[in-house]
C-alpha cells in the first residue's frame, strides 16, 4: 500500500497570520515544497472573500492556481473548503491542475458537507471528506457517518484532530472503526496537531495499522 504526504503549511498556517502571507514568501514556500518531492501540497482556502495575490484565499480555483510553479516534481495540488463559508456555485470543472479539494464541515452540517462532497467529485476531483473534529463523535454517531460517506464514496476520509486533543488509545480506536466499516476504495488520511506533544507519536501509529491495509495519505507541516 501507499503513503503519500500532504503538506498543510499554507492552509492551516494560514490561521497564524490570517493568510497574509505575502506573494513572495508564498512562491518561495511552494517552489520549495515542490523542489522537496512533497506529493501534494495545499494552497490554502476556497472562501468568500475578495481575492488579494498576497493572501491564499481564493474565490475559485482558477485563482489558485496562479501561485502553482511552472516548474515541479510531479506534485499534485489541493484547496480546502468549508462548506458553510464558500458559495458553492463557484465551483469549476476539474481540469487536472488542481486535483485535490478537501471538504470541511462540522457536525451540524453533515448533510450539507456530503452534499458538497458529491458535487466536487461530480466535478473531477479527487474528493476528501474531512469532518471537523474527529473526537467530538462517539463511536455510533462515527459509524453514522460512515455509513453516510460509503454512500458517496469520496476519495478519501480524513481523521482531524482539530484540537489536538487525541490520545494514542483514541487513534486506535478509530483506525479500528474505519478499517472495519469504510469502504476499501476509500483512502484515508489523517490531520493532527501538537496540542499534547503526541502528533508524531498519533502518525506513527497511524501508519503502523494501516500500511498494509490501504493506501493513505498524512498530512504535515
């Protein structure tokens, strides 16, 4: 099975500095994670708001996709939106460019997340369902969803440890749910934070069970 990387710098980064990062650091940051051999690397958001070349929030993806570098190592690129914070009618037929959009959506909004996710893989693209904050769902309300996601078979599903608040025991647990319970087309991929100092330890144990399993995808930054 395989392990490929997403880098998440820019993105989620983004709430440090409210994605202002400057054009020039934003060339400079993703010329450098492509000349690293990242496998995907992410832009930042589709939101509305009014397009400024020296932030990374987009509109559509065609903005986006004018900080991609002429030059790269056979990357893929990606944009995250969240469903409640983007108009949905801006969304562009996939023409290959950008291959990745990772769907987010909390869960109250389940149902419109999905919704999203199904016309984004409409679309062409690859598809992630990534519902915020993996821990605030007990196991039955986990198999709910995942009953709702084999439904649309997106791409991949994430585990987002929004707070950072997992345990090595809470991984586990939910490795486990999903082996057993997603569909086997569907990749799964895993988003931690450093909250507890276990981000490393969380990954470690992420890829251990599933490395023969599946291909997945582990995000960093």
């Amino acid at each position: 099975m395989g392990i490929k990387l997403i880098d998440s710098s820019l993105r989620d980064g983004g709430n440090v500095n409210d994605w202002n990062f400057g054009r020039r650091v934003l060339h400079g940051i993703i010329e450098n994670l492509s000349g690293g051999g990242i496998d995907v690397i992410e832009l930042g958001y589709l939101k509305n708001t009014k397009f400024d070349n020296n932030r990374n929030l987009y509109n559509t993806v065609a903005e986006a996709k004018t900080f991609i570098p002429e030059k790269n190592n056979n990357q893929e690129y990606s944009v995250m939106v969240q469903e409640d914070k983007w108009d949905w009618n801006h969304l562009e037929p996939c023409d290959g460019i950008i291959k990745h959009i990772r769907v987010s959506f909390h869960k109250y909004d389940i149902n419109e997340g999905l919704e999203l996710c199904k016309l984004v893989k409409k679309y062409g693209y690859i598809c992630h369902c990534n519902p915020i904050n993996i821990m605030g769902y007990n196991d039955r309300e986990l198999l709910d969803l995942i009953d709702k996601v084999n439904q649309i078979s997106p791409s991949v599903f994430t585990i987002v440890d929004t707070f950072g608040s997992m345990t090595i025991d809470d991984m586990k647990r939910t490795n486990s749910l999903l082996q057993n319970n997603l569909l086997e087309t569907v990749r799964i991929s895993a988003h931690l934070h450093e909250n507890l100092g276990l981000a490393y330890s969380l990954a470690l144990e992420f890829v251990s069970y599933f490395e023969s399993k599946r291909d997945i995808y582990i995000d960093a930054s």
